[in-house]
C-alpha cells in the first residue's frame, strides 16, 4: 500500500517553511515485521520541533498480539513480556494522529514508517493520515551525495548526533530530527550559493 502523502521534494519549498518558523514532527517506528500486511507497529516514538526548539515528543509501546521474532527482540530490545504489558495501538493511534496535525511530517525512509502507519490506520477504521511528508534518506542523498551510505545510523555517526538507542523509536525520531536539521542548514547554504 503506497501513503497518500504527497513528498516535500522542492528544497527551496522546503527550506522556506523551515526558515519561517513551521512545525515538524519527527517520527519513526519500530515492528513486529518489515511488512504491514504481516507486521504491525510496536512502538512510535516522535518530536515536535520548529528550527528553534522542540516542542513535545510523544512515544509509546504497543501489543501487536503476535510473537515478536528473536531478530525483532534483538533489533529493537523490545522484550515480548514488554508489547504483553502494553496497550494495543487502537487506544492510542487517534492521540498519535492529533500529535501530528498541523505539521510536516519527517522520517528517516519514510515509505516504510508512513505505509505501516497508514495500514495501523486502516485497522484502526481510521482516515489515512495525509500530512506532508519530507523524508531526511532522500534529503540526505541529495545533499550529500559523496556518501557511502545513507543510513541513519551512518549519518548519525558522520555528523556525531548522539543517537541514544538506535532502533528505539523515541531516540531514532530524535535522532532524524537531528539529521533533518542538518540538512536544512546545508540546503540553505546550497541555494544562497546558486
């Protein structure tokens, strides 16, 4: 299932919105399997912020009522007795949803974290979400091309972002939100050069 959401691929677009003050919310999740028509999310994790500060962050972990893999456990170190103890997505997606109205949205591969929430949605009974979506993996392979990789992880470690847990969807949301950041700034300097 492809998102609705239409991509922030103008840069000049992009940067103007950044530049006068709108709000972004970064987010990422952490699931159960690398498909939604199998997976489903167990964890969100996401910051609200402007240029100039961050405004809230949200995160939270979720039943999926399925077995979590030995791979996903390891990945994420998200024990089964953890999603056991937690609430199912259902009672909270809504919440998630209002946290991110009136704000781009952005994510590192976006694709994946927007599908997975669309699908959640679906489930759910509710509208798909259609924020606008600026993803920092194409932002980032844009802008920094010479790169071997485009990994968040790699990108973290390039520009030393304290990424705190990687694979924990609080600190990987901060951590693009950093990264996002970053590519702002060298965007803006970009454009001013040409």
């Amino acid at each position: 299932m492809r998102h609705p959401n239409k991509n922030i691929s103008d840069i000049k677009r992009l940067c103007r919105l950044y530049n006068e003050g709108a709000v972004f919310t970064a987010f990422d999740t952490e699931t159960s399997s690398i498909t939604p028509s199998t997976g489903r999310i167990i964890e969100i994790g996401a910051v609200r912020f402007t240029k100039n500060k961050i405004i809230s962050s949200w995160n939270m972990i979720f039943n999926p009522h399925q077995i979590l893999s030995p791979f996903i456990v390891n990945l994420t170190h998200i024990s089964q007795k953890m999603v056991d103890e937690s609430d199912v997505i259902d009672l909270h997606l809504k919440d998630f949803i209002e946290f991110t109205e009136n704000s781009i949205i952005v994510a590192h591969n976006a694709q994946f974290d927007m599908n997975f929430l669309n699908s959640e949605c679906e489930k759910c009974c509710l509208p798909p979400v259609k924020n606008k979506v600026a993803d920092t993996l194409k932002l980032s392979r844009l802008l920094f091309s010479d790169f071997t990789s485009h990994k968040l992880d790699f990108l973290a470690n390039q520009f030393m972002i304290d990424k705190g847990s990687s694979h924990r969807a609080l600190d990987d949301a901060k951590t693009c939100m950093e990264l996002f950041n970053i590519c702002m700034i060298k965007a803006n300097s970009v454009i001013l050069k040409n």
